[in-house]
C-alpha cells in the first residue's frame, strides 16, 4: 500500500504513486484576476496623464500671469520726463508785432516789395523800409528769397519771419539794430499761405511733448 493512501481506506480508493495529483485551479478566476490587474493600470495612467496636463496648463497660466505682472509693474514705474520750462529755451522767440521787416525788391517785377509788406503787415508784422534792392542783391537773388538780420536775430527774429515765405535763405550781415530784411528773389511767386504760416508760427512756439524715462 503507498503511503499516499489515508489508514483504512483500500481498495479502489488506494493511491499508487509517490506523488500527490495536481488541481487546476478554474480558469475563470485567471481571468477576472488580469481583468482586475488591467483596470487599475488603465486608471494609473489615466490619473497620471490628467495631472501632467493640469501641471501643463496650470505652468503656462502661471508664466503668463507673471509676465502681465512685470508689464504692469514696468508701465507703472515708467514715468514721462518733466517738460522743458521756459527758461530752458536758449532764446525765447519774438512774436510777429516785435519784428521791424524790411521788404525789398530784386526782381524786375514792379510793385512786388509794396504788396509783400502789405500782406506782412496784416499778419502782425511791423514794417520798415518797402523798395527795390540795395545793388549787391538787386537782380542776384535766384532763390524765392534772403532774409537777412544780425547774428543775434538767426534763431529768433529770422526764424519767425522765415515762417511766412517757404525756400528763403537766412544770412547774418554786420548789422547792430534789431531791424530784418525780406529780400525778394526773382522765384517768388507769394508768400506762404495764411494758415500754412501760421501752423509753422506754432509749432516754433509749441512746448516739447516730454519723453518717457524708460
């Protein structure tokens, strides 16, 4: 009898063999366990790929709001510069009713030095001596005109007159008065328009925008 066999029992209940028989276990339980095994790696993933793309959007979100937040806080420590005040300008301009002109003619257009300064006068100006020109400028001007004055009347009294007649040439002379001279030029046709000198007048005149500081 083998040892494999229970005391008592014989016959066709003895077992021969030195070995146990082997039990399969059921099919059915193998597969409910990958089933199982499937589903919570399925969900591993799942959880894993949301938080990558919350991590994702959250981290753009956030580079976004920082950048608007350094704009902001640039904007609001970008102050303009202080204007310039009046007595920053190296000479302040006179205005038309401070400026004796001198109209004379070089061409051989008759009457054109009596109609310029009638036109000046009524746009503020004040008129001195109206003729034809001294002979080193008379039939020499090319141009539409000369203006002419002392050193100390360039940026200041020949720079306003030269608002009324476009293309003219500005010289300086020996002279010590205040006094400007109109030259005109054998080119002249007119002066400048009413509104297109009196634009050029005040954008002589106008402050400077002030520019930012950063």
């Amino acid at each position: 009898m083998s040892m494999l066999t229970p005391p008592g029992m014989g016959g066709k209940y003895r077992i021969t063999g030195s070995k146990y028989p082997r039990m399969r276990r059921p099919r059915h339980r193998r597969r409910i366990v990958l089933a199982a095994v499937s589903s919570v790696v399925a969900l591993g993933l799942a959880g894993w790929g949301t938080l990558q793309l919350i991590d994702v959007f959250s981290g753009d979100t956030a580079k976004r709001t920082a950048l608007a937040n350094a704009r902001t806080a640039s904007d609001a420590n970008c102050e303009p510069s202080p204007s310039p005040t009046p007595t920053t300008r190296a000479k302040a301009l006179p205005k038309p009713g401070q400026i004796t002109v001198n109209v004379y003619n070089a061409t051989p257009r008759d009457g054109l030095a009596k109609t310029t300064a009638d036109e000046l006068e009524k746009r503020g100006f004040v008129i001195g001596k109206v003729g034809n020109a001294p002979e080193e400028y008379d039939k020499k001007v090319p141009g539409t005109g000369i203006l002419l004055g002392a050193p100390s009347a360039a940026d200041t009294s020949l720079t306003v007159l030269g608002t009324q007649l476009a293309g003219a040439t500005s010289k300086a002379d020996t002279r010590t008065t205040k006094d400007v001279d109109l030259i005109i030029g054998t080119a002249f046709k007119e002066l400048a328009g009413q509104k297109d000198a009196d634009q050029a007048l005040a954008t002589l005149t106008a402050p400077a925008k002030p520019a930012p500081s950063c």
